[in-house]
C-alpha cells in the first residue's frame, strides 16, 4: 500500500489491522515517540480544517517528525504549477504528503506522480481517514464491528456517506442511509458497497425514509447539510431539504436503547441534529474527534512500513 485515498480496497483484515495498530498506540504513545524521527509530513489544504490539520501536525510530531503546511492559495498549485509537478517536486523534499481538495481527481492525479506515500485528507467525494477513525471508535465502544446497524441520515452524496458505504461494508456493519432523493450517494460507490457486504455477510440500505433508516440502529451517524463545495446561495433551500432528516431525540428514541450518536464535525446545533442529541449522554462525538489522531499516526506508520 503506498497511498489512502479511498476506502474501496479495504478489505476486513486491513481495517481491523489498522485498529489493532490505533490501539496500541493510544494506550502506549511514549512506544512510538521518535518513530519518525526526522520525517516530514507535507500538508496541502485547499480547504478549510480543523481536525483533520491539528491531528495531523499534532500525530507527526508526537511521532518524532516535522510538519510542512500549505495553503494552495499561498502558492502556484494548479493555476501556474501543475497538480503533477507539485507532486514531482514535493517528493524530493518530504517523506509523505497529506492533501485536502476538493476533487477527486486531483489527489489521485497527486498520488500517481509523486514518488513518496499520499493521504487523503477530504475530498468531495470521500474522506478515509475519518471514516477508519469512526470504525476504530465504534470498536472501542461496541466492542465488535460485525453485526452491528449503523444509520447515516441526511445527505447521502457527500464524502462521509460514501466511505461509511465502503468501510461499514469492508467490516460486517450493515448500513442503512436515510436522505431525500435528491440526495442519495453516488450509484457507482453504492454497487461497490454492495459487492463488498455480500463477501462480508451484511446489509446495503439507501431508503427516503428516515425513520425506516433509524430503527433499531446501534449507530446513528449526522454530518452537516453544507458540504464545503456547496454553494451559501443554496443554504435555504438545502434546510428546507435536509429538515425531515434532522436527527432529534424523536428519531433517536427509534434506534436501540444503547445506541450512540456521530457526527464528524463541525456541527450545527438546531441543523444536522438538535443540541439535546450532539449534547446528550448517547453523543461520542469528541471521542471520535479524539481518535482521528491516533489512528492518523497509525495511518503514517503504515505507510512508511514503520508497523
């Protein structure tokens, strides 16, 4: 493996690997404080961040290695310099590179020229690091993956739906995903996720009603209806959409008793979901916020064959 871009060839055994690997450095960090000593970790943002940045400039220096952030508006990137070349240049200089983009393409295209090991950091269409820091935090919660419901409700075409398609499936954790239909994940992203849950023995469910997709859930996951790609001129129309599928203690009380609520971040109290529901005692959204560096330094190692 030299790069994470998506979840589509993740298999069952690479996740739980990657989980074992979390874990033991969560409990020991001191075991992995000079692993990377001297490594750089370029970090390229052409959209906004919070976790994902501090996580990753906190994870390479706790691991012994610097951080190098830019800003694509600071630089040539694309405009003057092709995506290729950055990738070219760039690899002479650092030892691994984290982007986030906005399409696709363009990291893929990153990927495929430079020589050193390149992380996903978001995209519009996915966002593997989250999404394999949400499987670590529902192990450590649920104690299992295999077996479990996990309900994604509210926009289904965006990043975190679809690597929650890829990796719930990779994993035995039936999926079930309640939008609006003019919002639901990208059919070709579904087919996989499919292809993958009948190997691991699990559900793919893409359904408009939201209380079908709640019921009896062990996970209820919400992300926000303003995607960063998303245009401001399309926010009132985008409420008026997404209203139905807002995640309330009405749609909470559906799924099982001991179920626990999800949202990536940031989150919009009175949006997404309510505030009795992101502030209540079901909520673990700051330990998954927590996790996103554990399982980075995790993802680095890996990819520098440090584990």
């Amino acid at each position: 493996m030299k790069d994470i871009l998506s979840l589509i060839d993740w298999s069952n055994e690479m996740v739980l690997e990657l989980i074992k690997h979390s874990s033991a450095i969560k409990k020991n960090p001191e075991n992995y404080s000079d692993v990377l000593h001297n490594k750089t970790l370029l970090m390229i943002f052409e959209k906004p961040s919070l976790r994902t940045r501090v996580s990753f400039e906190v994870g390479i220096i706790q691991l012994g290695g610097y951080a190098v952030v830019m800003e694509t508006r600071d630089t040539p990137f694309r405009e003057k310099e092709s995506i290729s070349d950055t990738a070219k240049a760039s690899s002479r200089y650092c030892d691994i590179i984290m982007a986030r983009l906005y399409k696709q393409e363009d990291i893929e295209e990153l990927a495929e020229n430079a020589t050193i090991p390149v992380i996903n950091g978001l995209t519009d269409t996915f966002h593997p690091c989250q999404i394999l820091s949400d499987l670590f935090t529902i192990q450590e919660k649920k104690k299992k993956l295999k077996g479990l419901k996990l309900s994604f409700i509210g926009d289904g075409n965006n990043n975190i739906t679809h690597d929650l398609l890829l990796g719930c499936s990779a994993v035995g954790i039936d999926i079930s995903v309640g939008c609006p239909k003019e919002s639901v994940p990208q059919k070709w992203i579904v087919d996989i996720a499919v292809e993958k849950a009948k190997k691991n023995i699990s559900n793919v469910e893409i359904s408009n009603d939201a209380k079908k997709a709640a019921a009896n859930a062990d996970i209820v996951y919400a992300d926000t209806w303003m995607s960063y790609h998303v245009p401001k001129s399309e926010k009132e129309a985008r409420i008026k959409l997404f209203q139905p599928y807002q995640v309330n203690e009405e749609l909470m009380s559906l799924a099982k008793k001991d179920a626990i609520f999800m949202n990536c971040l940031p989150a919009m109290r009175g949006y997404e979901q309510t505030a009795e529901v992101i502030d209540g005692k079901q909520s673990i959204v700051f330990d998954q916020a927590e996790n996103r560096l554990h399982v980075q330094k995790a993802i680095m190692l890996k990819l520098l064959n440090k584990i």
